[in-house]
C-alpha cells in the first residue's frame, strides 16, 4: 500500500497525538520537530528511500513508495470491559422469583457459565455469563426476590476463564512464601484436634452438633406447600384402593421388549401402560376428568395427564399425555421429561395444565400410599411397588407380583361407585391390556 501519513492536532487529540508519535519511534522513522501540533519526519521506503513529510505534506517526492509503519488502536482494551447482568424475561404466568448465587464476588467464570439460579413459583431459570471473567459486584443478596429487568451482578470482562488464575490487564507473578516451622506444628496441632462443627449442608448430613440451622424454603418448595394445603381445604379428598397382579404384563415386556427396543430405541416401561390405561378409564368415567369451579361442574372433551416427577430440589408434575398416543410414544415422552427433570432443565410449558395426575412412589420402594389431589384437578392415581406376594387364584394360593393402586378423589364431586369402577378399569387394562382393544 503506497500514501502518506497526516498527524495533526486538528484531527486527533493531543494524547492520542503523543501516543501516535511514541509509537511512530522505529529504526526507519526519524523525527526532525518536537512539536505535537506541527511535524517533520523522514521516512524511509521498502527500497531504501528517504522522504521527507512535514506538516501533512510529502516533499521530494520523486517515485512511488510503500512506508512501513505500525498498526495501533484507541479503542478500550478487552480487559476494561464491563457487563452488567440483567433478570432475564419469566413466562408469561411467572412474575418474580428468588435469586440462589453460585458463585461470589472475585470469582472467575467462563462464558455461558451458572452464575446463579432464580426459582420460580415452577421452575429454576438458570443465569449464565455473557462472557469469561471475574465477577465484580453482586447487586443482590442471596434469596432476595427479583423482578424481570433488574439488575443482578457486574461483570469484568478478561477474556480467560477460571482454568487461568492470572488477570489478562495485570501480568505479575505472586510468589508464596515458604510456611514457617511453628506455623507448620500450629496446623498439625489444630488438625489433630476433634472439634465438631455444624454441617455444611443441614441437608445432607446430621454432625451430632446439637445446633439448629435455618434455610429459607425456596419459592417451588413454597408454592408446592401452598397448592397442597389448599388442595385439603377445598377437596373434600377420600381414598379408594386396589391391587393389580402384573404377571401378564411382565411375561408381555419380557416377550417383546428387545424386539421394542431395537425398533424404538427405548425400553418398554410400566408407566407407559399406566398411563394408556388411565386415559382409556377416563373416557369410560367422564366425571373423574372434571373439576368443580365455583356452583358450576366443568366438563372437559379431551384428556391430560400429567407425571409426578421427583427432581433434584422437589417432587413436580410434568405434562404428559394430551389425548391418545401410542405407547412408543409415550415411552419417549416419559425418557425426555425424565431426563429434564434430572438436568433441572423443565420450562413452564412442561408443567402448565392436566387433567389427572400420575404418582409413581413405586420408584422409590413405596408399598402403599394415599396420593394428595393436584390442583385444578378432582384424581389422581398413586402407583406403588411390586412384590411377590400370596394370593388366591381359582382355589390355590399362588405367589404373584403384585401392585397396589390408590385413587385419591374428590367426593364432592366424585361418588364412590365411579371412583371404584375408574380403578378397576385400570387394573383390567392393566392385567389384560385386550381388553382395551375390545372396548370393554
């Protein structure tokens, strides 16, 4: 590229002039005014030529000529940017929520990184970084509510993540002197004393301490505690049990579960079953799939239902079923919706609407129970571990794997007789799943 430098105070401020000339000092740069405002240097070409530019002017200029020169910039650096860290939007049923910090002030982080979670009423929406750095400022405390748009944390921008200790902006080495010999047998001294401390996590362990730790309930544990109570105040709630025998459904899986397998690319699972079996008994019992608003019974022409899901902070219901769909289906339903609730990853579309409810406490080795109703819903049905057992079976007692089964209801609007004949429609579909096929 062949041209002539201008540097001139009309252009550029005098500091960004006095850096420009600072770094306009090579070997091939001689500067003949002490000026900042009016200049003289001689420049040397690509080929050995001397050209003389003084005030914006080239003079002798005989030929064309290529200048080398030195590339700078006046923008800010990287490691002075600064990020302030906004609430991200909620859903459109979400307003506030309450910030849970995992990290604190001086931490480094990279980009995209968790800096902290803000719980909802429904779930945990995750905040990450913008870009690697170290964390400045908290503008709020942990478990102060938020609302969209305000402002959460500072973020110095440096371009490197945790894995580098070392400021990009300050490249000084910090050495770490040498532990003393009394420091050393003061250390070993306090590590062989047994002092107990109260633990870390009030949740996990039970140290023997005798000392009692607070922990404010976070919003889903208070808003599940709220639907609950509300739920034994308004339903007037009883309980109906059964048992299912599981062995033809069990011997059913055993048969084709490889062939199911290598075809879908999931295990065939009770849950899918069950829940087939109760949208086939909620068309048989239109009232269980009704809810009571007000003085008036709503009556609803399609079928939702939702999963109980234990996750790692509380036990949610997911959204499951809307109207019928293949057990292929809602295998690979139930897998993603697990896998969600695993990776704390459920959004608000996951857990809006049903209109029955599925608890499986069986999972966890739950021999019976009596479910509690999800709100805005009149049943749910509450699953249970199988066991072999005995039972009498044409005359002979036999040893059998069997589940009990408990629907809990509304009776207000619910009459036993209805609540009886939905439980044993799942458990014939269940024992003998043809007879859905038949209708009967």
């Amino acid at each position: 590229m062949s041209g002539m430098l201008t540097l001139t105070s009309r252009n550029l401020p005098q500091n960004v002039l006095r850096l420009t000339l600072k770094v306009l000092e090579p070997k091939n740069v001689q500067r003949k005014s002490k000026s900042y405002s009016s200049y003289s240097y001689d420049i040397t070409g690509t080929k050995g030529q001397v050209y003389n530019v003084r005030n914006g002017q080239r003079l002798k200029t005989h030929q064309q000529w290529n200048p080398i020169f030195r590339e700078f910039r006046t923008s800010i650096a990287l490691c002075d940017d600064v990020k302030i860290v906004n609430v991200p939007p909620f859903a459109e049923s979400v307003s506030e929520g309450d910030v849970r910090w995992e990290k604190a002030v001086g931490d480094s982080v990279s980009e995209d990184e968790v800096v902290l979670e803000i719980e909802t009423d429904k779930t945990s929406v995750p905040v990450p970084s913008p870009a690697s750095g170290i964390i400045e400022e908290r503008y709020v405390e942990d478990g102060a509510t938020v609302k969209a748009g305000q402002k959460l944390f500072k973020l110095k921008v440096t371009g490197r993540g945790p894995s580098t200790n070392a400021n990009l902006c300050k490249r000084k080495t910090q050495s770490l002197a040498k532990p003393g010999v009394a420091a050393i047998r003061h250390a070993q001294a306090i590590e062989a004393a047994t002092v107990k401390l109260p633990p870390a996590d009030p949740t996990s362990e039970i140290t023997g301490t005798r000392s009692e730790q607070r922990v404010k309930m976070n919003r889903m544990r208070q808003r599940i505690a709220q639907r609950l109570k509300e739920a034994q105040n308004v339903n007037a709630m009883l309980t109906t049990f059964n048992e299912v025998d599981m062995t033809n459904i069990m011997e059913f899986r055993k048969t084709h579960q490889e062939a199911f397998l290598k075809k879908h690319g999931i295990k065939f699972g009770f849950m899918s079953a069950f829940v087939k079996a109760s949208a086939y008994a909620l068309q048989d019992q239109p009232v269980v799939n009704a809810v009571i608003d007000g003085s008036e019974i709503v009556y609803r022409d399609y079928v939702d239902i939702s999963v109980a899901v234990a996750t790692p902070k509380t036990l949610i219901t997911e959204l499951l079923l809307r109207q019928a769909i293949d057990l292929r289906t809602l295998g690979l339903a139930i897998n993603a919706l697990g896998e969600k609730a695993k990776k704390n990853a459920l959004a608000v579309e996951d857990m809006d609407g049903g209109t029955f409810t599925i608890s499986n406490g069986g999972v966890f080795g739950s021999l019976m129970g009596t479910p509690i109703i999800n709100p805005p819903q009149s049943a749910i049905l509450g699953m249970h571990g199988i066991f072999e057992r005995p039972i009498a079976l044409k005359g002979q007692v036999v040893i059998r794997p069997m589940m009990y089964i408990a629907l809990t209801y509304d009776h207000r609007l619910i009459d036993g007789r209805e609540a009886v004949f939905f439980l044993r429609k799942i458990k014939s579909a269940v024992e003998d799943p043809r007879t859905m096929l038949i209708g009967i």
